[in-house]
C-alpha cells in the first residue's frame, strides 16, 4: 500500500483533499476485504464477530438487547444466534430474574475463538493501515473510538457506547 499522499482533486474549484465520506468508503470497503478473509468460518462474518464480541463483553444478555445495540433487525439475530449456538460460541440460558427470556452467553470456546479472532483481525487492520506508524495507528483507533461514542447523541437505532466507554476493547489473554 502506497504511504504517498495523491495529488490534490479539484473539480470546479472544489478542492476533495480529505474528503472523510470518500476516506471513510474506501477504508470500509477494505476493511471488509481484508478481515473477510480472516471471518469465513465465523457464522454470518463480520456481523457474527461483532455480535460474539459483544457477548463476550456481557453488556447484552439477550436477543432483542444485542439486537438493539448492534442496530440488526429482531429476526435476523435470531437467526444469527441460532448460527452461533450451532457453532458452540454461545448459548441461550434461562434467565434467573425473567423466566420468559434466555440469556445469550458465550461458551468457553466462544471466548477463546474470540481471542484468536480478534488477533488475527488486529493484524489484518495492521496489514491495512501499513503505512501508519504503530502510535498514528492507535491514535486513529482511539479517534474512530472516541468519535463512534460521541454519535450516540445522534438520532441512531444503535447507540454502541451506552453501556461501555470503550466499544471495542477485549481482554487479551493474560492482560
């Protein structure tokens, strides 16, 4: 990936240097890309991931909840979850409080699957952001981080800071 920055686009005297819903488009589409290749055993890809990563978290501990948080429409999770029960990472447990719903928990190999997933992920987006340096690579997460909290005072189904300042932290093994 080439680390020079392109030649300055002006188009009717509109300069598009920087332009963030362009960088944004062309970064997401990468992304998807890169880390599909690392999520194909995961059912539904990236959105099984994102929705094991919050089980994991233990913000959410059931169906509607994730749904609601993930912004994935009610039916689809139940779908979702019943691919992820199949593939042992969770699993829907009565809840003690509320015998009319199921917890979603995720199992020991759902934990552990996670971890390694979510390093090789980490790689992949290292691999996309090469030519950044390690600090401008953090400084841009914690950017995208601290901004994605910040939306949720925005008119958004899913708000993905309500519950935890950081969104997208796991706990590393050993940490």
């Amino acid at each position: 990936m080439s680390s020079e920055t392109p030649a300055t686009p002006v188009a009717d005297g509109v300069d598009f240097t920087g332009d963030f819903g362009l960088s944004l488009l062309v970064l997401i589409r990468a992304y998807r890309t890169v880390v599909a290749s690392v999520l194909d055993d995961v059912p539904q890809g990236a959105r099984g991931y994102h929705t094991l990563a919050v089980v994991v978290r233990g913000d959410q501990h059931n169906q509607l909840a994730l749904a609601t948080y993930l912004g994935i429409d009610r039916t689809v999770m139940t779908y979702l979850i019943d691919d992820l029960v199949t593939a042992g990472l969770v699993e829907r447990q009565l809840n003690p409080a509320d015998r009319r719903q199921r917890k979603i928990v995720a199992t020991a190999r759902g934990i552990s699957t996670l971890q390694d997933l979510h390093r090789q992920v980490r790689e992949a987006e290292d691999r996309l952001l090469e030519a950044l340096d390690e600090n401008e690579r953090q400084t841009l997460r914690t950017l995208l981080s601290r901004t994605a909290c910040d939306v949720r005072d925005m008119d958004l189904t899913a708000a993905p800071c309500d519950v935890t300042p950081a969104p997208c932290d796991i706990v590393e093994p050993g940490s």
